[in-house]
C-alpha cells in the first residue's frame, strides 16, 4: 500500500473513531436517561456507524490483498498497520459493546427475573381423589397448578439471592405465598457455604426443587405423607463444607424453624392432626425446639456417560403433639443418569430417580381426645425412570409406596377420608409422556393409578394434561 | 568422621536432592476450560505449566451440558476458568461457579476468563428480539473458536491472564503463543489455499455453528436446518430448503456427528448436496485433538466433501 493511501485510510479510521466516541457520550449519560425517540436515534447512529465501520474493513482488506509495489516496508509501517487493524478491531467491539447495552438500557443490575405458569385439566374417577399436593391438580377440571415469580441476582462481591413468590388459585381463591428467599455466598474461606433465608429444607433430592423443575405432574406419595401438602421449607440458616476429596462430597447441616403447614411432621400448626393426634400451640423456646438436618451427598461418574448422585439425609425437631416430643426422619436418594457423549440438545438420555423415606413420630398423649401416646411409623419410597427418547419427548413411570405401622391406639380418631388417606398402605402407578416445544415451555399426559388402604384397595384413576409456560431469564437448575 | 555420622549427612543430601527432583520447580496452574477448544488453546500457551481440564466434551452439544455435581470439586480447585460466553454456557456454567466457593474464578478476578471479551460477534440480532425467534443469543453468535484468528485472540487474553497469575513463566507464555500464532499464520497460508476453490460456494449448516469458519474462508451459509435456533425442521421448512438448495445451487450440507442424520440425509438425496460431518469444537472428531488438527480435519473434510 503506498504512503498517501494508507494516510487516508487512517484518516478514515480516525473519523470513524470520533462517531463511536461522540455516540458513547449518549450512553454515558447512564440508563434511564434516554427516552424512546432518543433510543430509536442512537440505534440508528450506530446502525450508521457499524456500516460505516463494515465499509472501512472492506476498504482495509482490499488495500492488504492488492500486491505492493512499494518497497519493503520499514518495522515503523508495519507497527502502524498493525496497530491500526488494532484500532479498527477495538473500534467494531465498541459498537457491538453499546448495541449489547443499548439493548439492556435494562439496567445492569437487574435481577433476572422470569415467570412460569403451570396449569393442568383433570379427570378423576372418584369424587374425593388422592391428590393431596398443594400444587398438584387437584380439582376435576382446570386447575392452576402453581404460577411462580422467580428473581435471582447478586447482592455484592460475597452474596447471591433467590427468590420465588408462588401463586395458585383454587376455586376462584387466589393465594400468594412467598415460598422461598435465601441468599448464597458466593466463595467463604475452607471451602464452605452459607445459606440462610426462607428455603426449601435441601432434604433427598424433590424437596427442594419447584413444581415446574418436576418430572411428573404430583408430588411423590411419600413426600406428601411426611413434608405435607407444600414440601418442607421455612426460615434457617444452613452450612455446607465441600470436602477436599478427588471426587464430590458434601456435608451440610442446618437449622430452620420448623412451624406452620410447611413444616406438617413438626411443629405445625396448631390444631391440625397428625396420625390421629391433634397439635397444641408449642412455640420455639429454646435452640433445641429447631429443626435439624444433616445430609452428606456425593457424585461420581461411572464412565464418561453415567453420573450417579448419592445421598442421606436426616431430620431432627419438635412435633406439636405433646410438649416435649420429637420427630426423626431419615432418607436416602439415589440418582443415575445416562446422557451418551454426542447428544444434541441433550438427548437422547436416561435417569432414574429413587428416594426412600422412613418417620419416627412420638405422638400424645392428646388429653383432649384422650389418646395414650404412641410411636407411628411411616415409611415408603418413590421410584421414577425417566427416558428422553427423541429430541423433545420424554416418557417417565413413577412407582410411590407407602406405609404406616404402630399409632394404633390414635386409628379411631382418624374420622375424615382425608385423615386415613394419610394412614396405611397405597400404591400410585403413574405413567407419562411429556412433550417439550422449546426449553420454556412443555406438554404433559399423566394417568395415576392408586390403590389406598383407606379406600378398601379399590382402584383410583386420574387423568392429567399439563401445560407449562415460561417467560423471562431463569438461572439453570442444579443437577 | 565416624561411620554414623557420614551415613547421616549422605542421607540427608540425597533427600534434599530426590526434594529438589521430585517438587515441582513452579506450581502448575490449574486450568479448567467449559469447552475443548478453549482448552487447547490454554494448552498451546501454557504447555506443561499448566493442567487443562475441558468441562464439555467435544462431541457434545454444549449449551446442553450436564451440571454434574463432579464438575463442582473440578471449579473448586481451579485457579482459572476460561469461559466462552456470550451465554453459550448460560444454561449449566452459573450453578457451578455458584457451588464451587472459589475466591480465584469469581467474575472481576485474574482466575476468570471470558473470551467473547476479546472477540468480534457476528450476528449480533439487531431490532427487537424474543423467545419468538428462537432460542436466540442476544449478544451474538457463540461459536467463534471455528475461526482461527480468534484462537490468536484468545490465546492473547490467556497469556494476559496467565502471566498474572504465574509471572515467573511469563517469558514461557509469551513465547509460546508467539509460536502459536506462527503456527496458526503459517497454516492460515495453507488452509486458504486448500477452500480458495469453495471461496463463494453456497452451503446451509444444520445450526449456526459455523458462521466465524464461513466467513473468515468465504463459505456463504445461505440457510441452517434448524428455522430458528433450537427448533427441529418443520416439513415445510424441509420443504423450503429443497427448493432454496436446488434454485441457488447449495453444494454441501455442514452438520456436527452428533446431529439427527435423516433430516440432511433427504435433502442431500434430494438436491445433491454432499454431507460434511464436521466437528464444531476440539475433540468433535478423532483427528480434532488439538486446535490446529481441529482446523486440519474440518478443511479436508469440506474439501474432499466438495469434491464428491
């Protein structure tokens, strides 16, 4: 290239160079300050400028494919080009930099914030179905499942916050309950971390997942029967130490406040019954009146294709059917996925699912009702083997059992269905396919097939289509 | 000198010495990379100074990667994480930074390297944009290590980075990506002479992953398989296709291994197109195992692929 051509092709640059400047003062002006007009005119200056700046790179390229006949240039020339194709590289990320912020004139931050809505049609074949979840369908019909406001973001160098605010509606009756809002540290000293908020007890592996992250339209049998209609969650404070070990082991511990409907083998709700048992008002007194859990997990890779998760947890804490009494509830969870190497989208991908549980519950005496005290057991396990067979459709089967053994002195004072539903023997058989257009969005067919105790084993059907809706940014599940 | 004493004083300099073999003259950086290609890259500046770990493997879909609890101890004891961006690994990454309690790969520190920082977007989508249009990346097209001029790019920012976190080895970072980019200058002659007869040929692509390699060797991607990124071809845009490959004669169908077969199988048995099965990341294929086999394999397979 000769020597006036490449003056000129630097003066060009250059000009180029003041646009870009004298657009980036609009945006200095911080977000919030540019009305709707004054956006449409900086988009089109930097539609403008990039075309300027795509015209310029085509003129730089040229100039360098044409042959020299200058001679050899001097170190100084090519440093010049050099830093010129700099400038020019640094000038095209500036645009493209303030198109991306001019977009977000959004804040930056913003927390991301998404919504989700989950609706289901019903059919049972009883009047009094077996559907005892908060979010699950529960009615024949439509039902609003669940509808969540979810917002995540950093709160500073040391801490992030969920939060998830939930929604249904049943008959016609809206409730708003603020579900969870924790904050995680981000990176504590030794290798632990801190959670502490209102959460979702990190107990087996559903507890703590939302009903739009489920497998199957209902929660499991048995996490009802023991965590009760809304899973187990309240305020706490929770510490988890990764432990310095070749492969991934978690220790964590923590302590909530274990009243209201969300905590139903605990402290309650006064007035409520457990087994038979109708609960006192027993507030929190001393720091052994918490609710305690342990849980120790690990995960490995059997091969580069088959991940297992493994886990136990336990839970300690008062129950409101006597003064001094307590529950114990103890878990284990077992998760094994099967995802080949070259998947595309993620499919195709097979998981299986198990978590079994087992509650020690020091019941009474109830000097109301006049029962003796009594030690219930309740017992039992959810299985569920998901396949995603094709890309966009996964076929699931879920097998729930659960039991009971011992408070049989408390078995008169279970006069509703309701009560002895949650007493004794059942089984629920519940095949799916699930069909999913996008990530935001999925169809769901379930059939439910439940033999309970309370209903002579005579069988219960429940037919359901689901459909889920997501907007906004969601952070990414965990495993 | 007694028989004791020299056995004491021979003992302790051959332990000094076996010490002095056996430790390591520098700490090795641990590295860990989302992707492979990234990976290699951090392998060609950093040589053995440093040991590489790729979260994703090669061969499969990487906005799709598990999470996997395992990955957590890896983030745990990293010293870096080179990260692509531009939301590429938005959908499994964040959990993981989350969950691993590491000071050293938080955003803002020497540990943490994002490389669309470095790096020009394409197809940044201009106008309005939502879920409507797919799942589309609102900062721009991803993909960009299939362009080997952003692998000097990027091998740049890690040698920035590196030098930092080991200034005792900066002399060996610089050198060896001085020599990566030789390599990579001195290829770049090759490989333009290999694609100067596909310079302007039209091919449709099964995603948008090959945009950088199309536009830095003169391939025009006129389509993609997908409509919109993330939805399966419907009947009519099959349809479409057929009619588009044949009016504006569309000669080879780019696609990774991992991608369903029947879709581009009927469109090449319909228009005539040639398949390229080629990798979109470092380890896609056997011969992809490093950057520059990388590059070496996807050429001669579009050639050969031509040619056919």
């Amino acid at each position: 290239m000769s020597a006036p051509k490449r003056s000129v092709c630097r003066v060009c640059i250059l000009s180029a160079f003041c646009i870009a400047t004298g657009t980036a003062t609009v945006f200095s002006q911080g977000p919030g300050a540019a009305g709707p007009s004054e956006i449409d005119n900086v988009k089109k200056q930097m539609l403008q400028m990039e075309e300027q700046l795509r015209m310029l790179r085509q003129k730089v390229e040229e100039l360098e494919a044409k042959p020299s006949t200058a001679p050899k240039p001097n170190l100084t020339q090519e440093k010049a080009d050099g830093i010129t194709e700099q400038r020019l590289r640094d000038l095209e990320r500036q645009v493209q930099q303030e198109r991306t912020a001019s977009r977000g004139i959004l804040a930056p931050f913003n927390p991301k914030i998404s919504v989700n809505g989950l609706f289901s049609a019903a059919m049972f074949s009883e009047k009094d179905n077996l559907n005892f979840g908060d979010h699950d369908p529960q009615v024949q019909g439509f039902n609003v499942q669940n509808v969540e406001l979810h917002l995540q973001g950093t709160v500073d160098p040391y801490f992030q916050v969920d939060t998830n605010i939930v929604t249904t509606i049943k008959k016609g009756e809206t409730t708003i309950e603020l579900e969870e809002m924790y904050g995680t540290s981000l990176a504590l000293p030794a290798n632990l971390q801190l959670v502490a908020g209102q959460y979702f007890t990190r107990f087996g592996r559903q507890n703590r997942q939302h009903p739009h992250q489920w497998d199957f339209v209902d929660q499991p049998v048995i996490l009802n029967r023991i965590f009760g209609p809304d899973g187990l969650r309240g305020p706490g404070a929770q510490l988890s130490w990764l432990a310095p070990t070749p492969f991934y082991l978690e220790f964590i511990g923590s302590a909530q406040q274990g009243e209201g409907e969300i905590a139903t083998s605990f402290l309650s709700k006064p007035g409520e019954t457990v087994r038979g048992y109708t609960l006192i008002d027993r507030p929190v007194r001393k720091i052994g009146d918490l609710l305690y859990m342990p849980r120790v997990v690990t995960s490995f890779g059997l091969t580069d294709e088959v991940t297992v998760a493994l886990g136990s947890s336990a839970l300690f804490g008062p129950n409101a059917s006597g003064t001094n009494n307590r529950t114990n509830v103890y878990g284990a969870d077992l998760y094994v996925k099967w995802k080949p190497v070259n998947h595309s989208h993620g499919f195709p991908f097979v998981a299986w699912q198990t978590e079994y549980l087992f509650r020690d519950y020091q019941a009474g005496p109830d000097d109301v009702n006049g029962i003796p005290p009594s030690r219930p057991k309740d017992f039992g396990f959810y299985s569920q083997l998901l396949y995603g067979f094709t890309y966009r459709w996964v076929a699931g089967f879920r097998l729930n059992y659960v039991n009971s053994s011992g408070g049989d002195v408390a078995a008169p004072f279970l006069v509703t269905l309701a009560q002895r539903d949650l007493v004794g023997e059942r089984w629920r058989l519940a095949p799916n396919v699930s069909f999913y257009p996008s990530e935001f969005s999925k169809f769901r067919l379930q059939y439910n097939l439940d033999f309970a105790a309370s209903r002579g084993r005579e069988a219960v059907h429940g037919v359901f289509l689901q459909a889920e809706f997501n907007i906004g940014e969601h952070g990414a599940h965990s495993f | 000198m007694t028989m004791r004493k020299a056995f004491i004083i021979v003992a302790m300099v051959a332990a000094g010495l076996l010490s002095a073999w056996t430790l390591p003259l520098y700490a090795k950086l641990n590295v860990v990379a989302s992707t492979p290609d990234l990976g290699a890259i951090a392998r060609e500046v950093a040589g053995s100074r440093v040991d590489v770990i790729s979260l994703a493997k090669g061969t499969e879909d990487p906005h799709f990667v598990d999470a996997k609890p395992s990955f957590i101890r890896i983030l745990n004891q990293a010293d870096v994480l080179i990260e692509g961006g531009a939301d590429l690994e938005v959908g499994w990454l964040p959990p993981l930074i989350l969950n691993a309690r590491n000071p050293k790969i938080q955003l803002g520190q020497a540990g943490r390297i994002i490389a669309a920082d470095v790096v020009r977007l394409i197809e940044v989508p201009i106008g309005p944009i939502d879920r409507s249009l797919g799942d589309v990346h609102p900062f721009g097209n991803p993909h960009f290590t299939v362009d080997p001029m952003n692998g000097k790019l990027i091998a740049r920012l890690l040698e920035e980075h590196f030098c930092v976190l080991a200034s005792g080895e900066c002399a060996s970072f610089k050198d060896n990506r001085n020599k990566f980019e030789e390599k990579i200058d001195a290829r770049m002659l090759e490989w333009q002479k290999k694609m100067a007869p596909l310079k302007g040929v039209r091919v449709i692509s099964y995603h948008k992953s090959f945009s950088y390699f199309a536009e830095r060797f003169g391939l025009r991607v006129v389509n993609t398989i997908e409509p919109k990124p993330g939805i399966p071809p419907s009947a009519a845009h099959v349809r479409n296709l057929v009619s588009q490959m044949r009016t504006e004669g569309v000669r080879l169908i780019l696609m990774e291994p991992n991608r369903e077969r029947k879709t581009p199988s009927f469109l090449a048995e319909e228009t005539g197109a040639k398949i390229a099965m080629i990798p979109s990341m470092v380890g896609g294929t056997p011969e992809a195992q490093d950057y520059v086999g990388f590059f070496d394999s996807i050429i001669e397979t579009l050639v050969a692929s031509a040619g056919r």
